[in-house]
C-alpha cells in the first residue's frame, strides 16, 4: 500500500497527508493544538510517493500538506491553518472576531508561504526554475542572505509576544516555527533573530509539537 496511516484512524475522521520533515508540520502542528479527530497519513515524497496516481488523485499539486475533510480536499497552509482555527474556534488559534486582526495574521502566514518557503526551496529544488548548473549555483549561494532579509522583516515586526499575534498561542507560531527550523541548514543563524528564536524554543516545549514527532518518527511497517 502507498499511503500509510498511523494507528486508531476510521474513515470518518479528517485526513492530514504529512511528509515527515516539510511543511507540513505546521498543519500537523495546529490539528493538535486544535484538539481535532484526525488520521495522519504518511507520504513518502522523498520515494516519489507524491507523484503517483493515488497520491495525485487527492492533490494534483503533488505536494503536502494535504486536508481531506468531510466537505473534499483543502491544501496550502495558510489555507489549512484558517480552516482549522475556524473550524475549532473555541482554541482561539486565530483572531476569528477581529476582521484586522485575522487579516494581519493571514498576511503573516502568507508571507512564509509565498516568500520565505519559495527563498529555502532555491538550495534543494532550484530544478523547479533552472536547469544550468551555474544558475542552480547561484540561486542556492542567495538563499541565506534571501533568507536573512526575510527573517529579519519578520523579526522587526514581532510585538512583545510572548507569541507571534501576542498573548496567544496561534497557527502563526505553528507556522513560524516550521520555516524557522529551516534557518540551520540553509547556514543562517536563528539567534540573530531573537523574537523568532524564542518562539521557536517555546513551540519547542508544547506538548502538540512531542506529539506530532512521535508519531514522525514512529516506524511504519512496510509498503504492501
Ligand atoms: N505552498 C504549499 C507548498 C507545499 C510544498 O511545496 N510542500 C512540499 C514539502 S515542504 C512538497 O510536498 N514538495 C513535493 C516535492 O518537492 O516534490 C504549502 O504551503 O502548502
């Protein structure tokens, strides 16, 4: 079988397609926080699992995260993340009550969507815009300073926090720490961003984010 899911699933709950290690994490993230009945479902995109029929028939995109819901597919974080802090309101994982305030935070999560995600995949996945070695090398070599420009837009922009929308924990944080955790081994240094930094440690020691790595590293028996 392709698509593997973890243990306790039925049919009836919603779907969470993950591949362990991507951005998928930040859905993952905000179905824990958000306390939902979920199945998690690996795929393998490393094995090309994403690019074969009974993957693209879910998400044409080939890509994760991937939510199936009882109404069909969602996919693209900020997408997911709003759907499920509507969803699970009394979480308050997003400002749903401030039409302002929702904004700004689906502005911030876009911009890791549309910005930061695009400048981190130049160093592994430039073959999605160049094939000439030398352009290949170029665009990873700009990565880190891309990548320095965006963080510290994010940095200036954060509040007192604790969080990235304040006082709350919200998808923002679930988001921001996903893409921060990238910063490494794209050779930028997190503490240059403190604000990031901290809010990163601090999703660190939420017990949603233990979870979802257990069940990331949990070994699934082998493809059928
Ligand atoms: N804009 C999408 C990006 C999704 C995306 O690119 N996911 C990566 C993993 S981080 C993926 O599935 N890549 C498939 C591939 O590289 O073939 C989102 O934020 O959901």
């Amino acid at each position: 079988m392709l698509l593997q899911a973890n243990e306790g699933s039925t049919s009836m709950m919603m779907k969470l397609y993950y591949t362990v290690g991507t951005c998928a994490l930040a859905a993952h993230l905000a179905l824990e926080e958000a306390g939902a009945d979920y199945e998690a479902v690996r795929v393998d995109i490393r094995n090309g699992e994403n690019l074969k029929p009974e993957f693209l028939a879910i998400n044409p995109k080939g890509a994760v995260p991937v939510l199936v819901t009882e109404r069909g597919v969602l996919t693209e974080n900020p997408a997911i993340l709003a759907y499920i802090a509507q969803r699970f309101p009394d979480k308050r994982l997003l400002p749903l009550d401030d039409p302002f305030d929702y904004a700004k935070a689906l502005a911030f999560n876009s911009y890791l969507c549309s910005t930061i995600h695009p400048h981190h995949s130049h160093r592994l996945r430039g073959k999605r815009w160049a094939e000439d070695p030398a352009a290949l090398t170029e665009m990873a070599r700009m990565v880190p300073q891309n990548l320095t420009k965006c963080f510290s837009l994010i940095e200036a922009g954060l509040g007192a926090g604790p969080w990235v929308l304040g006082e709350q924990f919200s998808v923002c944080d679930a988001y921001l720490f996903t893409v921060a955790n990238w910063l490494e081994g794209d050779a930028v240094d997190a503490r240059q961003f403190p604000k990031v930094h901290t809010i990163r440690e601090r999703v660190r020691m939420r017990p949603s984010l233990q979870h979802v790595l257990s069940i990331w590293r949990a070994v699934q028996p082998p493809a059928s």
